[in-house]
C-alpha cells in the first residue's frame, strides 16, 4: 500500500554560516543557523518520510539536546531517516519538495541537490523533485531572514509475506 507524508521547515539567515540545501553548499553571504548545518530541504523531507511511516518527528528523532548531531550533516540525518522507515516496513518512492527563498537562486543547483538527496534515499534522481519559490518579497521570508522548505515524500509498505 502507498501511503504520503508531509513535512515543513525554515531556519533562520545569520552571518558565519555556510548555506547548505538539499546537501549542498551553495555560495551565498549568509548561512542557515541550526544545531545541525540548518539544511531545511533536507528536514522538511526528514518529516515528510517519517510521516508517512507515522513516525514521530525530526526533533524528536535527533533532538537538538544531543551533541551527537552539532554540526550534523544533514543528508546524514536524511540516510539515518530512510533507515528508520525501513525498520517499520516502509521504503521511499518519490519526494515532491519546493524551496522558499527570496535569494539566492536556487534553480542552478537543483540537478545537485536531486542527485545528493537520492544518493541518501538510494532512489533514482528522477524520483526526487527539487523546485523553489519566492514570497515575492512579502514576509519574513521576503525580507531574507530564513529559507523554508515544503516537502511530500511516497512510500510504498513492504510486502510482510
Ligand atoms: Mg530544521
């Protein structure tokens, strides 16, 4: 049986930060706060897997509480997820995700991030959907103080025979 999940998240823009998307650095005078590297993309798709296995989610998974995950590279905690799906029967079939940034540009690294997050799901790069928008300025977001990501993932339940 399939079944979908959805997952939501946004970090805060700070000075002295890398920007790291989707698993990729891109160049940018700002970076992504977090206990982690503060990879939205990749925990926006974090929760949309592990809802979809009814699992609890990202925070709880890898709370910010923990040194282990300081710094965490989150296509890291993008593999751990696909681990743990799989424990409960469920294995990832296709991830839809949009990018909310009012700068930089996001479109020249999409075919990296798609390659980079279906190499940590072990699904093809065409099973894994990588777009972005703007608020057209409006918002917090339009005023460049966070870059939110939205994500869907598929899963299909393994057979139990
Ligand atoms: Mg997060």
């Amino acid at each position: 049986m399939g079944r979908s999940g959805i997952g939501f998240d946004c970090h805060r823009l700070v000075e002295g930060r890398k920007l790291i998307l989707g698993g990729v650095e891109i160049p940018y005078e700002k970076g992504l706060l977090g206990h982690s590297d503060g990879d939205s993309l990749c925990h926006a798709i974090c929760d949309a897997l592990l809802g979809a296995a009814s699992l609890p989610d990202i925070g709880h998974q890898f709370p910010d509480t923990d040194p282990a995950y300081k710094g965490a590279f989150s296509l890291d905690l993008l593999a751990a997820v696909r681990e743990k799906i799989i424990e409960t029967g469920f294995y990832p079939v296709f991830i839809d995700a949009v990018i909310i940034a009012q700068e930089p540009k996001i479109g020249p690294h999409y075919e990296a991030m798609r390659e980079a997050i279906s190499g940590a799901l072990e699904i093809p790069s065409s099973c894994v959907s990588v777009k972005a928008s703007t608020t057209e300025g409006l918002g917090f977001l339009g005023a460049k103080e966070g870059i939110a990501a939205l994500a869907i993932a598929s899963v299909t339940e393994m057979s139990r025979e």
